[in-house]
C-alpha cells in the first residue's frame, strides 16, 4: 500500500509560481495569482490554508544587501548564557540593522550560541552597531565575521516547469 500524496494541479500552478520569487511589484501576490490564473484572494486563501497545515513555513524575500548599498556585512557569533538565549536574541533582532538573529548548538571547538547577521554601509559603521549590541544586551564575547564573498542566493526548485 503506497502513502504518496499526489499533488493538485491547483497546488502544482500555486508551487511553481512561488519557487520562481516575488516580482518587482508593489502588488507581488496579486502578479503571481495572475501569471497563473488565480484570483488574489483565492491565491491568499491557499497559502493561509498550507500555513495552517504545516505545508508551508514562511514565505520571505531574499534580498541582495550588496545591491542595497549595504556593502558591509558580517555574521556576529555570540556567546550568551543558555537560559537568556531568547531574551538576548530579541532585543538583538530588534536592531535595525539586524537581518536575522537563530540559536544554534555550541561545540567543543565553538562556543558561539546566537547568530546574528548585522549589515552596514562600512566595516566602521558594522562594528559600531555591533558594539551597541553589545552595550544593550551585556554580552561581551562575540567575534564579527565579515562576508567576504557572496555566494549564489537562490531559491529551493520543487517543480520544474515548462513555460
């Protein structure tokens, strides 16, 4: 007895859509509903409906900061006491300048618990932040790595279509 879920044609349409990215519009959502025949509010409605399921996590834009004007940017590694982990990793996702912040496992050789990527016009301008960051949560052990290169940012292929 198989348990493989087939998948809509609808599901199908709505995915292949998606794993192309958000068009340059003020009205991403509504061009995407279109280029597939869906109205907005019924394009809307499924990806609620996958939230709600569990099919889908999050939908988020990749943004290309070096195109922005924030050449500048650097992965701060934390050391913060496990029991103000989400305390800490708040009020430094709270700063502006802060992209993302996650908790990750220490290791024997690495004894860094939160990341957080800062980004910034300049190396000066990054660690200035940084060091407010620092100031404001109490925690003095980080190292700042700066991005020296950027790799290749592309979105996961599910689909592969043949428009």
């Amino acid at each position: 007895m198989s348990t493989k879920k087939t998948m809509s044609e609808q599901d199908r349409r709505v995915l292949t859509v998606l794993q192309k990215g958000f068009p340059n519009t003020r009205t991403p959502f509504k061009e995407m509903a279109s280029r597939i025949g869906m109205e907005t509010g019924q394009f809307l409605k499924l990806l609620e409906d996958w939230k709600s399921c569990g099919k889908l996590r999050r939908i988020g834009a990749i943004v290309n900061h070096f195109k922005i004007g924030l050449d500048a940017n650097a992965m701060v590694v934390w050391q913060v006491d496990p029991d103000k982990i989400e305390q800490i990793g708040s009020m430094l996702a709270s700063f502006e300048q802060v992209s993302h912040a996650y908790e990750r496992a220490v290791t024997e050789n690495w004894m860094y618990n939160l990341y957080t990527m800062v980004h910034g016009t300049s190396r000066h301008e990054v660690e200035e932040v940084v060091q407010k960051m620092s100031q404001a949560c109490g925690v003095f052990s980080y190292q700042i790595l700066f991005t020296e290169r950027e790799l290749k940012k592309v979105s996961p292929t599910y689909i592969i279509a043949n428009d």
